[in-house]
C-alpha cells in the first residue's frame, strides 16, 4: 500500500505541474488579451470632436473670456442701480472734545455713536451709462460667437484629421494587399526555380518588387500612425499605438456636390459665428462712440441720506421745585430800602436714553446736482478719438472677414469640383487597370507573360488604386468643408 500510494502520489506532482503550467500559460495569455483590449479604444468622430472641445485651449481661452465678457455686461448694469451705503460709528473720546450731541467742549470722557443711510442715483449723464451698456451687451455676444468659432474651428480640424486616419488606414490595406499578392507570386516562383523551370531573373524582379512592396507597406504605416498622432493632439489626448476610429459605413455614395458657391456663401454670411461676432463689434464700437460723446454732456445726480446719533453726556434737566431767593436788588418804600426777592428754579439732571436719542436725532435730507464738464485734461475728446479709431477698425476687419470667407467659399468650391473630377477619372482607372492586371496575372502564371509585363501592370493598379482612396477622402474633405459654411450637419 505505502508502494501504491507512492506511484500515486508521484504521477499526481507531475500532473498537476502540468496542469499548473498549462494554467499559468493561459492565464497570462488571458491577461496579456485583456490589457490589450482595455487599451484598445474605438473612437467615433462624433467623440473626437467632443473631447477636441473640451480639451482644447483655444476653446477653453473662448470660453472663459466670453464668461468675463457677460461678468463685465452685468457689472455695467449693475451701474445704473441707485448706489447705497450705510455706516456705523461707536467710539470713546476722553479728556477735552466735543459733545457731538451739544456741539459744546467738554472734558470728560464720553461714548458715542453715529449711525447713517446714504443713496445716489445718476438720473442722467448724457446717455453715458446707457450706450455703455447697449455697448457690454454686444461685446458679450461677440464672445460668445468667438467661442462658437473657436468650437467650429476645432470641429472642422477634428473631421479632416479623422478623414486622413481613415484615409491613410486604407492606405496601409492596399499596401498589405499588394504585399500579399507579390509575395504569393514569389513563393510560386521559388517552386519553379528550384525545378529549374524559369530564369533567375524572373524570381529576383519579382523579389525586389516584394522588397518595394513592403517598404511601401512600411511607409504607409508609418503615416497611419503619424495621423493618429496628429487627431490626438487636436484632442489634446495622450498618442496609442493601440488608438482606433471608427470607419465610414460601407454604403456611403459619393455623389456631386450640387450647391453653388454664391449660394453657400449666402448662408455662410448668416450662420458663420466668425461673421456674427464682426457684426456685433460694428454695432459695440457705434454705442462706445456715443457714450464717449456723452462725456462732454452735464450729469444729473440726486442724493439722499438718513442719520441719527449718540452721546453718552446728552442729558435733560428736569424741574425740581421753585423758590424766593434774596437778591442784591431792592426798593424804596416810605424813605426805605426793602430788598428783592426773586423766584428761582432748581433742576436735576437726567441722562438721555439711547432710544429716545435714536429717535430725536433721526434727520434726513435730499439733494440735487449737476455737474457740468469745463475741462477735465482733455480725456473726453481722447475716448471721442479713440472710439472713431476703433470703429475704423471693427469696420475694415468686418470687410476683410467677408471677404476673405467669400474667397475660401470660392476657392473651396473650385477644389471640391477639381476632386470630385479626379474621384471620377480615377474610379474609371481603377476599373481599367484592375482587367489590365488580371490579363497580365493569367499570361504571368500560365508562363506566357514576362515579370516586367506583371510588374507594370500590378504597380499601375496600385498606384491606381491609392490615389483612388486619396481622391475620395479629398472629395469629402472639400465636401465637408462647404458644409460648414453651410451650417450643414458635419457628422
């Protein structure tokens, strides 16, 4: 039995070594599968340019000024709300000072306290106030068209980055798929020379080509990769080996693109943020000229104020009872001198209370300025010149703004009808070069076909083949961006 139970014990230790390094092999490949698919991440372009957005500095800058812009609209305002202030004083005062309830000196020591309302309200100041608020308002909205264009702006960078990935990811197909077809062409090759049924030179053409093939796959690896860095910097995301897009839908039809560029300038006059925000700098330097204007004009202020004190030394005196007091007067009565009396009052002294002082020294008072301008060191013709100057400006970069959108609507539209022609003639060559290879492929393999006739035909394909997949991406990069002029969904 310990003989038995010994065999046992040893094929079990083997075994379960087995099953351990079985185990072991499968759970790191499990784990090496996972880690790469946790890595792996697909991105739509509908999430690239979310992120692109929220990350983006010129975006985020767009934004936080356009917040200061509305911060500033609100403060002015605020500025025409009637200013109120309130102040409160406690205080001791000891030695000689002066009562502030008596307005006399005295020389003890003494609390008060002093309690006051105070309002202005600007009733008008030549319009000033006005006009710099119509003024904010427009530069608020500026702000937010710059933010819209800075969002715009990104998008579009974001969509024709993306179209290159997926350009450049077909690229790298063909490359693949032409590294294949010549290398299944040698390995053929090989077979026979070996036989010594064809000439060395034939299996050497056709390996140097294999050795272009692969250095062009190199390449074309290469670019995928240089673009996938470029779409993440746009998202301003740290660069994967392993980052993914998603690829267009397979029926996607590319067809002319109908619209006239008079037309898609039309709209673009109407939606481009870029165009709206040089409208609303027109409109903010006119009102900051009228309310320059507005300082050489009289400004009407009303003024009030509520206030009350006290003062530990107020006091009362109240009557206590009168009496005759002998003074040094007297009259003459009968040849005599028969002395005065005078009736004099006493009083005792009573401390004010702090009610009764808040409420006796309550006062109140209203009044009404206005304040003419003479000279005041010439500011107010500086703000006149430079507001002139700034709607010079505003107006000659309003201008140029349509001008030059007007021009890259043009030149879009010239390039876009330039790539759709290209897009046509290439499909037809793809076509035309595809039979031409396949003839050449039949002669090649039923040994009736040179190697150079073969290699001709396959590179003819090929470049056919990728300047086809440049021509589409090009016809919908030009296509996007003439949606976007249009305000057209971009995704």
């Amino acid at each position: 039995m310990q003989r038995t139970g010994l065999r046992l014990s040893i094929y079990s230790t083997e075994e379960l070594n087995t099953k351990i390094k079985v185990m072991k092999f499968f759970l790191i490949a499990c784990i090496l599968s996972i880690g790469v698919a946790a890595k792996a991440q697909t991105f739509s372009l509908k999430q690239c340019v979310e992120i692109a957005i929220q990350n983006n500095i010129e975006v985020n800058q767009a934004d936080w000024q356009s917040q200061a812009n509305a911060i500033n609209y609100k403060q002015t305002k605020a500025n025409q709300v009637p200013f109120l202030s309130s102040g409160i004083t406690h205080g001791v005062n000891q030695g000689r000072n002066i009562d502030p309830f008596t307005n006399s000196y005295v020389n003890q020591e003494i609390s008060f306290a002093s309690y006051g309302i105070n309002s202005n309200v600007i009733l008008w100041n030549g319009g000033n106030f006005k006009n710099a608020t119509s003024r904010d308002a427009l530069v608020s909205e500026a702000g937010k068209m710059d933010l819209q264009q800075a969002k715009d702006n990104i998008t579009i960078n974001v969509i024709l980055a993306y179209l290159q990935v997926l350009n450049n990811e077909e690229q790298l197909n063909l490359s693949k798929q032409q590294s294949i077809v010549t290398r299944e062409q040698v390995q053929r090759l090989n077979i026979l020379h070996k036989e010594g049924a064809i000439a060395p030179s034939i299996l050497y053409d056709l390996r140097g080509q294999l050795a272009s093939d692969e250095l062009n796959e190199i390449n074309a690896k290469n670019n995928l990769e240089t673009s996938k860095l470029n779409l993440t910097r746009l998202m301003n995301v740290d660069y994967s080996s392993t980052f993914q897009v998603e690829k267009l839908p397979a029926d996607v039809q590319l067809t002319a693109y109908l619209e006239q560029p008079e037309v898609i300038y039309g709209l673009a006059e109407k939606r481009l943020a870029i165009i709206k925000a040089a409208d609303y700098r027109i409109n903010a330097a006119e009102k900051e000229l009228a309310a320059a204007k507005g300082n050489r004009l009289p400004s009407l202020v009303l003024n009030a104020g509520l206030g009350t004190n006290y003062s530990s030394a107020a006091s009362t005196l109240n009557l206590a009872g009168t009496s005759d007091v002998l003074t040094n007067d007297y009259v003459m009565i009968s040849g005599n001198k028969v002395p005065v009396y005078s009736p004099q009052n006493s009083y005792n002294s009573q401390k004010i209370s702090y009610g009764s002082q808040w409420k006796n020294n309550f006062n109140s008072g209203v009044s009404i300025g206005l304040n003419i301008p003479i000279f005041n060191g010439a500011q107010a013709r500086g703000r006149i010149e430079m507001a002139k100057l700034s709607q010079k400006r505003v107006a000659f970069e309003s201008k140029t703004i349509k001008t030059q959108t007007k021009q890259n609507v043009q030149e879009s539209h010239i390039n876009m009808m330039a790539a759709y022609e290209r897009f046509l003639k290439l499909q037809q060559q793809v076509q035309d070069f595809t039979e031409s290879f396949k003839a050449a492929e039949v002669r090649f393999t039923a040994g009736v076909g040179t190697a150079v006739d073969y290699i001709i035909a396959k590179n003819n394909l090929e470049r056919a083949k990728g300047n086809f997949v440049a021509a589409k991406y090009d016809y919908l990069l030009r296509t996007k961006v003439l949606d976007f002029y249009q305000g057209n969904a971009l995704f």
